[in-house]
C-alpha cells in the first residue's frame, strides 16, 4: 500500500465516523429511549449533527472516528489484495 492510499483512506474514515456514524447513533439511541412522543427520526438526527461537535460528546466522537478509520483501512486492504496476484517460489502466477 503506498502512503496516498493510506492518508486517503484514513481521511475518508473520520469523515464516515463524524458526519454518518456518530450521528445515526446517537439519534438511533435517543429514539429508542423515547418511545411514547410524537417527535420525528429526523428531529433527533438534528440534534445529533449538532451536539457531534461539542465537548460534551468528544468521546463518542472520537471512537466514531476509530471505527470509520478502521472500517476504511480494511476495506483499503481488501480491495489492494483482490487486485493482486500472488507468486510462488518461482516468480510464476498460482493456478
């Protein structure tokens, strides 16, 4: 894997853990926790967009970073080794 990937890859994971997955966490528990009001899925994904940035959720935050990362760098890793083809001793494809 070459460093551009990498950087990418890692890039990509905490922009996936702070805009997509935090939020629809927090919102998925906020709505499973109020059962009986007649307040919409969509109100609580609100809520959650602007309480991700404050101090009080830092660390849910930053573990929603964690999981996008490494979410990112495995698919990085499946998708470098599909394309690859592996040799044998003899520098000739497998078959």
């Amino acid at each position: 894997m070459d460093k551009k990937s990498v950087i990418i890859a890692i890039v990509l994971g905490a922009i996936l853990g702070i805009f997509i997955l935090h939020p629809l966490w927090m919102s998925i528990h906020a709505v499973d926790g109020q059962h009986d009001t007649d307040i919409s899925w969509l109100d609580f994904v609100v809520q959650a967009y602007r309480s991700t940035f404050t101090f009080k959720e830092l660390g849910a935050t930053l573990l929603s970073i964690f999981v996008g990362t490494t979410i990112s760098i495995f698919v990085l890793m499946f998708n470098k080794r599909k394309g690859r083809k592996f040799l044998n001793k003899k520098n000739e494809p497998l078959k």
